[in-house]
C-alpha cells in the first residue's frame, strides 16, 4: 500500500481510538464526579468505583477469550473484533461493563449524576448489540 493510502487509514483508526466510548468515559466520570461532589477524596473514591468494575470484567472476558483463540504460533493479542461480529458476544460485554459498575453505585448510594452516566451508557450498549443482532451498528455512532 502506498504511504498516502495508509495515512487517511492511521489517521481514522488514531480518532476512532481517541472517541472510543470506554476511553472517553474516564474524563466524563472524572468530570461529573467533580461537579457532583466537593470532596477531593470522595471524587477519587466514586471515580475508581465507578471505572475500576466498568474496565476490568471486560478486560479479564477479552483476555480469556483471547487466550481461548490464540493458536501454539501466534500470540494472543486483544481487539474489538473479539465481540463486534457477535452479537451475543457482545450483549456478554455489554453487561459485564455496566451491571458490575451500576450496582455498586446504586448499592452503595453513589452520587446519582455518575450513576446516571452507567445507567445511559449501558442502556446505549444494549442498544447497540441489540442493532448488531440483524445490522453492524458502532458503539462510536451509538
């Protein structure tokens, strides 16, 4: 490919990581739990609950899956297309990000702006992966 191809291609996937919704849900918690709380620590503190339950199930799920794909010649590397192309694969992501996350904030009475966000973006993903059953939606349009 020559190098003026691949740069409109480096330069999609470069944005596309970028407004990737689990990359910007970090600034978007920070910035709500700021606004909705006065304590420095207790922003910290809802900020971690909030995000450490939304990442890390679905890291853990890729990373088995990974491995359970992975062949003896080739290295097990994450993608997005672990679950985009299936839709049950991806209803599993859906709801191993935002149930863990959602429940421990409205368990534990979190503030109800940030509970506000999982709750919309996890309705969002559901939203998607339900599309995905008959279209390939994009959670980035989404």
């Amino acid at each position: 490919m020559a190098p003026e191809a691949q740069q409109p291609d480096r330069t999609a996937r470069l944005l596309s990581n970028i407004l990737h919704p689990w990359v910007l849900l970090v600034p978007i918690v920070a910035a709500i739990a700021y606004q909705a709380i006065d304590e420095p620590v207790e922003r910290l503190k809802w900020t971690l609950l909030t995000l450490v339950p939304a990442f890390t199930p679905p890291l853990l799920y890729a990373r088995i899956r990974t491995s359970m794909l992975a062949t003896a010649e080739s290295k097990p590397k994450i993608t997005r297309s672990l679950v985009r192309d299936d839709p049950v694969k991806l209803l599993v992501m859906t709801g191993i990000f935002s149930i863990p996350a959602t429940l421990i904030l409205y368990l534990l009475d979190g503030p109800r702006d940030v509970l506000g966000i999982m709750v919309s973006l996890g309705l969002a993903m559901l939203a998607v992966a339900l599309v995905n059953t008959v279209y390939r939606a994009s959670f980035h349009l989404a």
